[in-house]
C-alpha cells in the first residue's frame, strides 16, 4: 500500500448587504495524484462553487435561496457537471442577541 499525493483547496467570503441580508460566495477544489495501477474510473480532481442570498426578516427565521455548480473529472478524462438551485428556510428556537 502506499499513500495517494492530493491538494485540496477552499475559500469561502460572506457579506453583509444589509444588517437583515447577506451573501456567501463558495469555491473549492480538490486533486489526486492517481498511479498507473488506478482504475480508469478512479476520481482525478474537481471544482465546486455556491452563491447564496440569506435574508433575516424576523427573529431567528432565515430564508433564502442558493445556486451551487460542481464539476468532476475521472482518470480517464470523462468529465461531469452538476448545476443545482436550492432554497432554505431555517428557524432557530434557540434566541441569540447578534448587538451583544
């Protein structure tokens, strides 16, 4: 047995629109050193970034709406993609005070 080299890489920045409005933008990327002796199906490497829009319009309730689009490349060159839109919406019963 011996270990596979692989790199992987992650950056995330969110922002503040608004005290109630926020963005997060996503972007990571990850690589394998595959041997010879890989299968040609074997994973190589991938890229996966997001953007989301987060609105808090009460309390604890949050909704908002994302896009996520990932992409994957097999040792054989064979590449895949995958756009997605999602939408949340999360309540918290636990109250916090974000001004303390």
């Amino acid at each position: 047995m011996e270990a596979t080299p692989a790199v992987g890489v992650e950056a995330a920045y969110q922002h503040y629109w608004l005290k109630n409005l926020r963005s997060s933008a996503i972007y990571s990327y990850a690589a394998v050193n595959n041997t010879n002796l890989a299968a040609i199906t074997t994973y190589n490497h991938a890229t996966y970034t997001g953007t989301n829009l987060i609105w808090n319009p009460y309390g604890t309730l949050n909704v908002g709406a994302e896009f996520l689009y990932g992409w994957t490349m097999l040792q054989n060159g064979l590449k895949a993609n995958a756009p997605r839109i999602q939408l949340s919406a999360k309540y918290s019963f636990v109250k916090t005070d974000p001004d303390r």
